[in-house]
C-alpha cells in the first residue's frame, strides 16, 4: 500500500514541475532581489503622490527571472496584461454592485482579452481581483489607480530588461533569430531541412488544442536535441570510432608552397596548423589559399597567381603571405575523441564545416574526421541495422 501510495504522489503531484539548475536558482534569486529592490527606489524617487510596487509586481517578477525565455514572460505580455487588468478591473469594479461577481467577472473578461490578444501573463488575473477588492473608486480615484500600475508596469519591465541583459547575460526579450544561410543561399541547413518547421508546429498545437508554454525556435532546439540523444544511443558511435588518426599537420611557419605541395600530395583539402607543442592553433584550407587571389582574375589566370602567391619573395620584406599563419583561420571548430557523433553531424550541418580536427585535453590532434567519414560510418550503421532486421525475419 505505501508504495502505491508513493507511486501516485510521485506520477501525480511531482511529475512535469518546473526544475532549475542550482546557477538559474542562483540567477533568478539575485534578479528578483535587485529587480524589486530598484523598482522600490525607483517608484520611491518620483516627484509624485506616494507610489509604491503593486502586489502582482512580485508574481511577475517570478516570471521574468525564472522563466524569462517564456512567451508569458515578454514585453507584450506583460503591458498588455496590466493594461486589460486595469480597464476590466476598474469597469467591474464601477458597473458591477455585487463584489464577489464584479471579482468573477473581472479575472473571466481579463483571461478572455488576454488570450485574443495574444498577451497571457498570469498575474494579470491577480491585478484585475485586487482592484475589484479595492473598489470602488472615484473618477480621481481611478486616474491615480492606473497611473500607478502604468508606473509599476514600466519601471518593472525597464529593470527587468536590464538586469537580464546586463547583469546576468541573457536575451532577453526573446526573439526568433536564426542564422542566415551558411553558403549565402535561400536554402537553410540540412538539419533544419529535414526537421520541424513552423507548419508542423502550427499543426501540432492546433490539435493539442491548449497554451503551449515554450517559445517556436526552443520547441524545435528541444526536438533537434531529443533526437541527436536518440540517434546517439542507438548508434552510439563517437569521434573516436571514425576519425583519421595519421593526421597531416603544419606550422605557422610552414611556408605556402610546403602546404600546398601537402595538401595535393595527400589529396585533402585542409591542414589543421600547429605549435611547436602539437596544439592546434588553426586551420589552413584550400579556401584560404584562394582567398589571397584577386576575386577579379580569370580562370586562366588562376594556375599564374596562384604559383605567383606560392613563389618565396627574395629579400627581408614581401608584399605577399609568405607563410601558413598568414592566411590561416584562427578560429577553429574542433571536436574530441569521445563527442558523439549526433553532435558532431549537428555542428558540421550548421556550420558547414567539410573537415573537423579532434583534439585531446591538451588541445593536441589525435585525428581528423571528414564528411566521407560521416557518410561512411552512416552507411555502415544504417546496413548493419538492416540486416539485423533481416535475419530477424
């Protein structure tokens, strides 16, 4: 019987809550303190009749700190709410003699426009029930009443945006910007392309047929997400397993006709470059060999410039690069033995990365992974998975 018991608590009063790491529980403890402190100074600071933080202020409070990336948690949501609470709170307050059903009537009128418009924020319901309790007012009374909550709405979402972007470094407001195109192009990535778009989301809400507490761009991170892990645990591949390991380095200082003569020896298109201790410090590829010629030439002129750019200038100074760390990318993406190949597939994808170096905890290279061995390893997964179902059968 106990654990019977302790099986319903747990599936149906503990499951689906809300939980926060111990630095978000850090973050959002030390927001709401400076938020509240500040808006208190604030409203304290101008020259006007007393104004003080209204009661729903600490209930919002709670949503922009916690739950900050939350469509409830926006600017619009948040005005607008105070904004319906305040015109429903006071109207049934004015028209509606009984307390109890001017209350009702004014949290059902505030839930109702809040939802047309687009704008649910949950302590709206909380402002438009204590300005009925409050009631009823005067015409004066009812000009202050709302100058105040214009008042605590404004300096609550000006603090709040500052706090959130200034002090604990998130974006906020949350806003759907994704990446351009990674080759300049009108197609998105492969990863985007073969997952969610706003259609299949639109259609998956309309049949839940309720509010979706989650911003569109974070459902579809989440989906991504759930199935890198998904693929990960049924492949369960990593780096390690199908990375080059004979890989082909060079240095700062190599200069431009070694590194080309290895990039064509070796038929690969890029060489991680390296210091002195075997620790990565760039990535020199065909492209940025390329780069160094004028985007004007001709193709026939192409093989010219480039033994041109290749041939070592005589003397102390040259007009040209001379050597690999001129014309190397610094900032390089690289992986390590054990990152899974789900995230790898993911980084390539949006990255548009042809070649990855894997490094160890020094940064040092132990292997290389290309698109051919991702294709490779794929393909190797997908018919070994076959003929497992095969001989099932």
């Amino acid at each position: 019987m106990h654990k019977r018991i302790n099986a319903w608590f747990h599936t149906r009063v503990l499951s689906n809550t809300l939980s926060l790491s111990s630095s978000e529980r850090w973050k959002a403890s030390l927001g709401a303190l400076l938020c509240l402190a500040a808006c208190g100074l604030l409203l304290r600071s101008l020259p006007l009749d007393a104004h003080w933080p209204l009661a729903p202020v600490g209930a919002s409070v709670v949503i922009l700190f916690v739950q900050f990336h939350s469509p409830l948690a926006q600017p619009w949501p948040l005005l607008g709410s105070y904004l319906i609470a305040t015109a429903t709170g006071l109207a049934c307050s004015h028209w509606v003699t009984q307390p109890i059903l001017a209350a009702a009537l004014a949290v059902a009128l505030t839930i109702w426009l809040m939802a047309w418009l687009n704008c649910v924020h949950p302590p709206g319901g909380a402002l438009a029930l204590l300005l009925v309790l409050n009631g009823p007012y005067s015409n004066a009374d009812m000009v202050a009443v709302a100058e105040l909550i214009a008042i605590n709405a404004g300096a609550l979402l000006l603090v709040a945006l500052l706090i959130n972007r200034m002090l604990l470094r998130r974006r906020y407001p949350h806003s759907s910007t994704p990446p351009g195109p990674s080759h300049r192009t009108q197609d998105r990535p492969p990863i985007e392309r073969m997952g969610l778009n706003h259609t299949d989301l639109e259609s998956a809400v309309k049949a839940l047929n309720t509010f979706v507490d989650v911003q569109e761009d974070e459902l579809v991170e989440i989906y991504n997400l759930a199935v890198d892990h998904a693929f990960g645990r049924h492949v369960a591949l990593t780096c390690a397993d199908i990375m080059s390991r004979d890989v082909i380095t060079a240095h700062f200082d190599t200069e431009l006709a070694q590194a080309w003569r290895l990039l064509r020896q070796h038929k690969i298109k890029s060489l991680p470059v390296v210091d002195r201790f075997e620790r990565v410090i760039g990535i020199v590829t065909v492209a940025d060999f390329l780069r160094q010629i004028d985007q004007q030439s001709t193709p026939k002129d192409l093989a010219t410039r480039i033994q041109v750019l290749l041939k070592r200038t005589p003397g102390l100074f040259a007009q040209k690069p001379e050597v690999v760390g001129q014309i190397m990318s610094a900032d390089v993406f690289t992986a390590t033995p054990q990152t899974p190949l789900s995230e790898l597939i993911r980084q390539i994808s949006q990255r548009a990365l042809p070649h990855v170096p894997v490094v160890d905890e020094q940064r040092k290279v132990v292997g290389m992974v290309t698109q051919s061995d991702l294709l490779v390893a794929l393909y190797k997964s997908i018919a070994l998975g076959q003929a497992s179902q095969a001989a099932k059968l």
